[in-house]
C-alpha cells in the first residue's frame, strides 16, 4: 500500500467568507472557488477543501465542534486502491466512486478518501546556507534574502488528530494501512508516517476526551526556515493571531509556527522536517514543554538598536 | 495611549491606562479587543450583548496559560455570531456568562473583566488587569 500523504483536507465551516479570506492569506491558492467555497492549493497541488458545513455535498460532521470533514490521502497507483479497498472491505464500508477513488471511515470515525495522488513534482531549490567548513551552498553575489522574496506553502505536510485511543488509531494506520512508527511522545501519542513518504510524520495523534475528537491542526512545508520566518512575520503584520512559535520541535527537527484560524484548528508552517527509512528505530520521550522543542520565540515588533544616547540622556 | 508603556505600575494604573474604549465603539453583537493593558500580556475582549457591555480576558481556559482566541485582529465570534469563539480549537463561550458550551473547555469560563463606564462615555477596566 503506497500511500504518499494527504492530498487534501476537507472542511465545513461557519463563515465560507472568512475562510477563504484565511486560506489566501496564508498563502494558498484559490482554485475554482465560489462564494460557496473550494479548492485552495499549494504549490504541488495539496491542500485544502473549504465549503459551508451545510452544503450537502460534504460528508459527514464529526460529532464534536471539529470542521473536519474528511482527510483525502494520495497513493501511488491505481493498485493500491484495490489494496486498500481488499484489506478494508473485510470489516466495514467501502464505497468506490466513479473516479476510481474509495471512501470510508476509520476505526474512530473519521472520514477518509483515498485517491491516485494529485500532487505535480516540485522542482525547486531549499533554502540553502553557508558556513565556514562546508562548501557554500549560496556562491558570490547570491544574496539569502530579500523584502519580497517568495514565502508560500510548498506541499501540505501532516494532520494532527485529536483522538479518545491512541491504540485504536495506531492500529488501524499501522496494522491496516501500513504507517510506521517513528517516534513517541507518551502521554500524548506517535508519530506516523506512510510507507511511500520518507518525511518523519504525515500524521500525529494526541489523545484526548472523547467530546474533542478531531482535528488540532495541519502543517504546511516551507522551502526553509527563513520562508517560514518569513511568512509568518507577513501573517502577523495582516492581523493573524500567532498561537505558538516560530520554534523547532525536536522529534522531526522540523520548525514550526502555528496560527489559529476561522476553520476550527490550527495551521502550521513548517520546515525543514527529518527523513527516515525502515532501518529507523523510534525514540520515545515523556510530552511536555522540553520534550516539543529545541527552541521557541515569540513574534515581537521590529526595532533596531541605533548609536546614539537615549533620547533625553545627559550628555 | 502612546503613554502606557511609562505606567508599568500596578495596582494603580491611572485611568487613562485603564481606558479600553468609548460605548460607541462596540454596536450590538459586536466584540473587539483591546490593550493588553501595561504588565498583562493578553488583549481584553469587550462586546455587546442585549444592550450591556461585557468584557473578557483574551485567554482560553483550555490551556493553563491561556491563549489568544482571535484568527485575525477582532475575529472572535463564530460565523452565526452566537458566541465568542476560540479559533485554535473552537470552543464556544456564552456571551454573557463567558461559560465553554462546546469544545474542549466545556464547561470552564473566561476570566470577566469588570469595567466602568465614565461620564464621557468612556470604558474603563475597574480593577487593576489580572496578570496573565
Ligand atoms: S486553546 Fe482554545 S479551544 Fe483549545
Ligand atoms: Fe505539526
């Protein structure tokens, strides 16, 4: 079962407007939308899926406050749709659309599509750096960074889910789908990733009551730290609420910067994530503030130390 | 208010730093946020509900430090514009009683901020700002 990552997240939210408004802003691109919402996406084609939490095309709500309607996960081929749809069969509903897609729901109750990937190959440079011992990676006269330098999500990244049973979730990603372990976090859950994508999560589970069961956020990758600063620092400056970071987290190494919005969890930009092969043996660490992260900041304004005495000083 | 940041002092903030607003700026069903006020790191949310004022600390009970509950500078209702509304996890708070109906903090209630209302027409908070 190859099965790449997410394609898409799907949601049914309360103010279409207010959403679309978000999701440009964060630096997605609308495709095909309407007042009644749509499609907005990365540069590879990920992304995110709004319309209004009536519209009767979506399916259906979780029974909490959540928005997230379903989670669509891209596969290498057509085969591994029937890989999937011959293994999931056996226990629950299974529903083939024209397209050639499957749905169905997971063990707690979320709802999933699997599809032939629609992500394009990206062919772009990562953020590169110099420094002294290493061959530089920037030669003479290529400058790092610039006032309008491009900063957009690149693909979408991860889910984290807010779920009651971690062991319910793990065992149905990793006995059923294929996911691997790659590291923990007791007391909150693991990471996962999917057979055919090296990055060290796709997916996370936290565990939480039943009455929270849901989304907590979804992560986009940036092309490097610097575009997640970057994009961030221009997020702020239009009045988004920052939520935690810009910080990096240990378990994945990957930079962060969260931000509340009006879809009912938090998106993330991230950079920078760790690769992993089967030969990886997971870690685990107790949750908690050390254990998320190496490093965390907080957004201040811009100032600049200037040269001379303060203002009103006796000199 | 250019001054505030001279009045680090509390209790005792003078009025003028204690200031959130004018009755005017907040129509019916509104809600916006002010400050934060010198030596509290959150804003104070204050709306309008039935006619009365009510103002809350910007700081969701679901974590214990409290967080921010906007997606953007004033987005703090939902989209019916029934509740204020946490925007990391969308718990929903009663306006006037500031209690979580649904979410993650259910049950729990925001920080209410009394306030004052001045001859002018002005909104101040009454007691010092809660550090947060
Ligand atoms: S932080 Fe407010 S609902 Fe989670
Ligand atoms: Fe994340």
């Amino acid at each position: 079962m190859n099965i790449i990552g997410p394609d898409y997240l799907v949601f049914g939210v309360d103010d279409v407007a207010a959403a679309c408004e978000y999701l440009t802003a964060f630096g997605l691109k609308p495709v095909d939308v309407t007042e009644k919402g749509g499609r907005f996406e990365t540069l590879d084609g990920t992304g995110v899926v709004v319309r209004h939490k009536s519209d009767p095309t979506l399916p259906p709500p979780l029974p909490t406050s959540n928005m997230l309607r379903q989670q669509v996960y891209g596969v290498r081929s057509a085969a591994d749709l029937d890989a999937i749809e011959a293994e999931l069969s056996s226990d629950r509903r299974v529903t083939r659309l024209s397209d050639g897609s499957i749905e169905l729901k997971d063990d707690h109750g979320f709802e999933l599509k699997f599809q032939v990937t629609i992500r394009r190959e990206l062919d772009m440079p990562a953020e590169k750096i110099n420094a002294p011992g290493a061959p530089a990676q920037r030669g003479p006269n290529e400058i790092g960074v610039w006032e309008d330098m491009p900063a957009l999500p690149r693909t979408l990244s991860h889910v984290v889910l807010f779920v009651p049973d971690i062991e319910i979730a793990t065992h149905f990603y990793c006995e059923r789908l294929g996911f691997v372990v790659t590291d923990i976090l007791t007391g909150a859950g693991p990471f996962l990733r999917p057979k055919a994508n090296d990055d060290h999560h796709t997916l996370f589970f936290i565990r939480t009551p039943d009455y929270m069961k849901g989304c907590e956020h979804l992560a986009f990758h940036m092309g490097g730290p610097t575009e997640l600063m970057v994009a961030g620092t221009r997020f702020v400056k239009k009045g988004y609420q920052s939520f935690w970071g810009p910080g990096r987290h240990k378990f994945g190494s990957n930079w962060f910067w969260y931000f509340n919005s009006p879809l009912g969890c938090h998106f993330e930009y991230d950079a920078d994530m760790d690769k992993h092969d089967d030969s990886w043996v997971a870690r685990e660490a107790p949750n908690g503030a050390e254990a998320s992260q190496i490093v965390l900041f907080e957004m201040r304004e811009k100032w600049a130390p200037g040269g001379g005495p303060p203002p009103g000083a006796k000199g | 208010m250019q001054n505030d940041v001279l009045i680090d002092e509390r209790p005792g903030l003078a009025p003028a730093a204690r200031r959130l607003c004018h009755v005017k700026d907040i129509g019916e069903g509104e809600a916006r946020g002010f400050g934060p006020l010198p030596g509290s790191k959150r804003k104070i949310i204050v709306l309008r509900r039935k006619g009365v004022l009510h103002a809350w600390l910007d700081a969701c009970p679901h974590y214990a430090t409290g967080t921010p509950m906007a997606w953007k500078t004033d987005a703090y209702l939902n989209g019916e514009k029934t509740h204020l509304t946490c925007h990391s996890h969308h718990a929903l708070f009663d306006m006037e009683t500031g209690e979580c109906v649904l979410g993650p903090c259910l049950g729990q209630t925001l920080t209410r901020i009394d306030i004052v209302v001045g001859e002018e027409g002005d909104v101040f908070v009454a007691a010092p700002a809660e550090e947060t």
